[in-house]
C-alpha cells in the first residue's frame, strides 16, 4: 500500500525517497538556506510532511513535490528566523531607550501602552484575537486562517476592521481652533 485514504505515504516509500533525494536535498537546502543547522531543520520538516502528507502527491511528480515542499519549508524558516531577529532588535531598542528616557517619558509610554490595552480589550473577541495573532505573534494572515479555520478574506475584514475602531480610539480627532 503506497498511499492511504487519509493521505498519508506509507513509510517505505518515504525511506525510498530518502535514498534517492536525501544528498539532492540537502545541498538545495543547505544553499538555499546558507547554514547547516537550519538546512537540517527544514530536511526533517521536508520528510516529516511527506510521511504525513505525501499521499497526496502522485508518483510520476513526487520528486518536484518533495522539492517544492522543501523550498516552502526553508522560506517558512527564513521568515520566523527574521522575526525572531526584528524581535530581538526591538526588544534591544526598547530597553536600550528606555534606560536613556526620562521619567516622564517612561510615564508617557506606560500610559499609551496601558491606552492600547484597553482599546484592544474593547475589541469583539473575534478581532482582537486575529490582531493580536497578527501583531504580537507575527503571523500570517494565511496561518491565522488555517488556525482559526476562516476564510482569508474574513481575517482579512476582521483585520481591516479592528485597526478602523483601533485608529479612531487611540486617534482621536484633533479639533482645530
């Protein structure tokens, strides 16, 4: 049995592939991704899904399915691994500025954080859990979709909608004289 009904590949035909590709892969991997470490991380990500979703390929294209699920697998790992470093850099901003900001400044920003707390906290559930996703965790409209299991285009609205209600709390109208 080569395939099952819940699109799984049967493990002898994953270690198959594994002999014919492994060395092919690695070194796309490996040049794709400029470091050992990660380029090993995305080859077992690669066999992993073709073990729990290989099925789904067919046989004459497996070859180009296994590398194209290795390409999305590496560029997945180069975006986190930019997240993690803007992150980083923010967070090292942050306290950096912070130990240089005066106390009233301190106060200031402690008080417009506290100012979005709460206008994020007015939001409908449904918003505010796709913002916070989307802001704080650094996801993907599409991975908060998969997540949520919604359409795209509903976090897309709810998105849309939360920063309209967010910008006129924390916006409020300036009145000229």
């Amino acid at each position: 049995m080569a395939t099952g009904n819940d699109g799984k590949l049967a493990p002898e035909i994953v270690h198959q592939l594994f002999e014919t590709h492994a060395g092919e892969l690695r070194v796309f991997l490996t040049g794709m991704l400029r470091d050992h470490d990660l380029a090993d991380e995305a080859f077992q990500l690669t066999f992993s899904k073709a073990l729990q979703s290989g099925g789904q390929s067919r046989e004459e294209t497996r070859k180009g399915w296994l590398f194209r699920v290795a390409y999305h697998e590496a560029m997945a790992l180069i975006r986190r691994n930019k997240i993690h470093r803007k992150s980083l850099n923010d967070l090292c901003q942050m306290t950096s500025g912070s130990l240089n900001e005066s106390p009233d400044q301190r106060l200031l920003d402690q008080e417009h954080q506290e100012q979005i707390r709460q206008a994020l906290a007015s939001l409908p559930e449904n918003q505010r859990v796709v913002v916070i996703a989307r802001i704080y965790e650094n996801r993907t409209f599409k991975e908060i979709s998969e997540e949520l299991e919604i359409p795209l285009g509903t976090v897309l609205t709810r998105m849309r909608l939360a920063i309209k209600t967010l910008s006129r709390q924390l916006d409020p109208p300036s009145h000229e004289s």
